[in-house]
C-alpha cells in the first residue's frame, strides 16, 4: 500500500489541480493490487492533503498544495531497504497485502464479506470486559509471567489439544499469527523450502517469504491435502516442513479425510520433517457438524507435528493469546525463537484467558457462534444459490467463517473484485492463496463479519450487480 501511494504520488504533477485521477478500478488494473489497497493508498493521500476523494465522483488532485510534511528527507530510505548486499538465495519479501485484506475496515457504506474476524455482535464482549477486569486485579497481575506462560494456561490448552500433548509440551504466544512466525522461524534456515497446502492462507506465505523462505504448493482437494503430491513434494524440494490445516481448511474450508490423517504424518516423518499444524477455527465449527476430528498433535507420539492454536478467531482479534504445542528437543528451539522474538504474552491479557474461558459465559458464548455461523452460511448459500448459480460452491463447509467460490473460467477476477467494491460489497480476491499460478478464478466470502443475515442478501445482491458489470 505504501509502495502504491508512493508511484501514485510521484505522478500527481501529470494532473492539474482540482483534475479527477483515474477510477479505483483502472488503478486496481494497471498497478495489479486489491481494491482495498487501493482504497487505502488513496486515502493516505487525501490525509496528506494531496488528493480529494468524493463518495460516488472518484479522487481528484487537491487544488492546493499541501504544505510540506515536518522532518527531514527520508528519500535515502528507499536505498537503504533495497539495496541487500547479501547473497541469499532467496529473496525476502516482506507484503502485508494478504492479511490487511482481512485486517482492515472497507470504506463506510460497503458490506464486508472480506472480514478475517467475528462481527462485534459476535464477540463475547461483555465476557471479555469482565474477564479483563479481573485479571487486572488477581495477585500479581502485573508482574513478570514465566517466560513459556501461565502454568494453568498451558495446562487448559494442553487438555484441550488432547492426547499425549502435556502443559510441559505448551508455550503460550501471542496469537496464530505469532506463533506460526516462531514455527517457521525455528524450523527451516533463510532459503529453504517449506511445503504449504495450495491454496491457503496468504499471511502464512507472507510470513514464510519475510522469513527467506522459498512455498512450494500441494494440492488440496475436498478431503484436504493430496497424500502421493505430498510425498511427490517432499522428494522433489528437500523440505523439512509442511504447514498444514487440517480442520476447516482456509480457504477451501475442507477437512483432512480419516484415511489421510496417519498418512500426512507417516510421509513428513519417512521424510524427516515436521507438520506445522495451524488448528485456527477449531472454536468456529457450526452447529450441523457432527464429531470433529481430533487434532493431528493428539495422535501423534513421535514429535512430528508442531501445533498452533489461536483463541482470536472465536473471541477478537485483540484477544491476541495462542499455543504453540510440541514434543522432543524442538520444543526448546521454539522456545528460544520465541523468547528472543517477544518474550511474552503479556500476563494481565494470560490472566484475562483464564477467566473468561473459566467462565459460564464461555460455553454459553462458543454455542451461540456456533448457531450463528450455521445461519449465517446457510444464508450466504442460499442467497448465491439464487441469484449466482454460475459460480462454483464445491464445498459447503461446517465450520469456520467464509465460503470459497470458483469462478466461470473467462471471468477476471481482479476486474469483478474491483466492480465488487465499486457496487458496495468488499470480497476477497482468490490469488493470494496460491503461491503458484492459479488453476482457475476465486472470490472467498466471509459471512462472519457482517451484521447479518439481511447485509448477507444485500451484499450477494451487490455482488450480483458487480457480476452483471464485468465481461466475461
Ligand atoms: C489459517 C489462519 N491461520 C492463522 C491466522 C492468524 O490469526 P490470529 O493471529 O488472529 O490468531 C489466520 C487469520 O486469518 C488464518 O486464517
């Protein structure tokens, strides 16, 4: 976003003042981005006083120069971040793009379908505020936490990962994101590969890529990640890591097949490499589901998986509190990575995990969602049943808080993303989750982060405007 704001800046001289700036769209065509960078590139501009934007008219260049920003001249900073004398054979990228899509707020007016997190009315927060609220007055509050976290905190998350998994084995982090950093981090050297289902999550390619890492995809198909490609895989790069999701997957929201689970670790382990298990919606799962599967940690003695769980998606995302999970000498790299890199969560927010999962609120607030979410996919399935029968919904997930849409093959994704937001409705394009070419167009949809089911229709009918809009 920063980079785009930066070229968008040095051409405003092209335009006299007061002149309108090309549409989002064209902007979202040439420089190849998302809408919501667009979106907010623009908006840095017009905070600098350089650009005008009008709801419904477009942006325009301001007709009076704004006076120049106080300090000095940061110029020398493009060279300095650029110029990397190191001889790394993988260059590092660092691209927040794909996780601010689910982090940002669209511009008012427009319907979130690209929302990573709990609408507000979902989230427990009168539980969380009184949790807080205790936690901040229980004994030693603000003292310093032992440094892997709270020994009952380890001890609720290792019962609640299950199976051999002991509060011993548990380190608390400071949400998913943050701890599939530390696994990363702690298990594959700058330059080395690391297998990554295809698609999938683009802040964990985001993570490895600032990592110097080199993902290198593995199918998924409805049963989860394809057994003999992963095998194919592991002989093929050399990796020593696989990051996995086996509950839920994001974004096809398939679930790892029974007969797939022992065979996913049996190939890591004939390769000598460790599953990174990303368990992130476990707490999302609708309320049609039947049994959920154990996690892959729980049945698996040997060391092989590295768990990561997260309580952010089920409560907020400020309620940044996680576990790593691991078995054997791993554990202390984990560890150390993670002591160097943070610290430590801080106590008071351990402290508050404690009471509100302690709480009765708590079971009451996981079914509650859980009904919610049912609903909510039933609405957005309904509503794209009727009004867009041409997209492709391979799977009809149970649990978790999106859907994902192929797209008729001569469509453009990037055009219908760009139309999307221009008829009022945020959706998030299907690139990013591929660290490959794509075989065919996606748009992943949230139903979570609206307020509704009447905003799920609304934005399914602005969708279906956009749709009409674009050719193909
Ligand atoms: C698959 C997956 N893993 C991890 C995360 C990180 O979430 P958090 O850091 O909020 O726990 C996300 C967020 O969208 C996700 O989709």
């Amino acid at each position: 976003m920063g980079e785009l704001a930066e070229r968008l800046r040095s051409e405003l001289d092209r335009y006299s003042p007061g002149e309108k700036l090309p549409s989002s769209r064209a902007l979202v065509e040439r420089f190849r981005v998302s809408p919501v960078t667009v979106s907010r590139a623009l908006a840095l501009l017009a905070a600098e006083g350089l650009v005008v934007t009008r709801p419904g008219a477009g942006a325009f260049r301001a007709r009076r120069p704004a006076p120049a920003a106080p300090g000095g001249d940061t110029s020398w900073q493009e060279v300095a971040l650029s110029a990397d004398g190191s001889t790394d054979l993988v260059p590092r990228s660092v691209d927040a793009s794909g996780v601010l899509v689910s982090l940002a707020a669209p511009p008012p007016g427009v319907i979130e379908f690209n929302g990573g997190y709990l609408h507000p009315s979902l989230q427990p927060e009168r539980a969380m505020a009184a949790a807080l609220s205790r936690a901040g007055r229980r004994p030693g509050a603000w003292g310093r936490p032992p440094m892997e976290g709270l020994p009952e905190l380890r001890e609720w998350f290792a019962r609640s990962i299950g199976g051999p998994v002991t509060a011993a084995g548990v380190l608390v982090t400071s949400g998913g994101q943050s701890a599939l950093t530390t696994a990363l981090r702690a298990l594959a050297p700058p330059g080395a590969p690391v297998l990554v289902e295809s698609p999938t999550y683009p802040g964990m390619l985001a993570i490895a890529r600032a990592a110097g890492l080199r993902p290198v995809p593995v199918p998924v198909d409805a049963d989860g990640v394809r057994p003999a490609l992963l095998a194919d895989a592991f002989r093929a790069s050399g990796a020593r890591v696989f990051v996995c999701q086996p509950l839920f997957q994001n974004p096809t929201g398939a679930v790892l097949a029974p007969d797939r689970r022992g065979e996913v670790l049996r190939i890591a382990r004939a390769a000598g490499a460790f599953v990174v298990e990303d368990d992130f919606v476990r707490r999302l799962v609708h309320e049609d589901a039947g049994p959920l599967p154990r996690p892959l940690a729980a049945d698996d003695p040997d060391g092989v998986v590295v768990h990561v769980c997260s309580l952010t998606k089920a409560t907020s995302p400020s309620f940044r509190v996680s576990a790593l999970a691991a078995h054997g000498p791993v554990l202390e790299r984990l560890r150390a990575i993670q002591i160097v890199d943070t610290f430590f969560v801080p106590r008071p927010l351990q402290e508050a995990t404690l009471e509100l999962v302690g709480a009765p609120a708590w079971p009451r607030h996981l079914r509650a969602v859980s009904a919610a979410l049912r609903a909510r996919r039933d609405a957005m399935t309904a509503a794209l049943r009727l009004r867009l029968p041409g997209l492709a919904l391979p799977h009809v997930p149970s649990g978790g808080y999106h859907l994902w849409l192929r797209l008729p093959e001569d469509t453009p994704e990037a055009a219908l993303t760009a139309a999307a937001l221009r008829a009022g409705v945020a959706v998030t394009p299907g690139r990013p989750y591929f660290s490959a070419e794509p075989p065919a167009g996606h748009l992943r949809l949230s139903f979570a982060a609206v307020a509704g089911a009447e905003e799920i229709a609304e934005g399914v009918r602005r969708l279906r405007a956009a749709c009409d809009d674009v050719p193909g």
